[in-house]
C-alpha cells in the first residue's frame, strides 16, 4: 500500500510540476525569436531532471 500511495503522489507531482511549465510556456508565446527562446528555456527542463536536482539539495 505505501508503494501505490508514493507512486500516486509522483504522479500527482510530475502532472502539477508539468502543468505549471505548460502555463508558464503558454506566457512566452507573446514573444518572438530569440525573445521567445530565452524565455521558454527555464521551464523546458523535464520533472526527471527537476527531481534529481531537487533531491539533490534535499540531501
């Protein structure tokens, strides 16, 4: 039972984590070319690696 319960609330986080990425994506569009590129950039890095990086400082 603990494992479902952690692997739900994984689950429950990468969708939040990529929901607010996707938002902040969306935000960009009102910029074109290299504007656009530099604004995108902070929020294409994917849940496995925003993870790692946060257990990371968590250790």
């Amino acid at each position: 039972m603990p494992v479902l319960v952690t692997a739900l609330m994984a689950c429950s986080s990468k969708g939040t984590y990529e929901a607010i990425q996707n938002g902040q994506k969306n935000d960009c569009q009102k910029y074109y070319g290299d504007e656009y590129d530099k604004c995108i950039e902070p929020y294409s890095k994917p849940y496995e690696d925003y993870e790692r990086d946060r257990d990371a400082l968590l250790e």
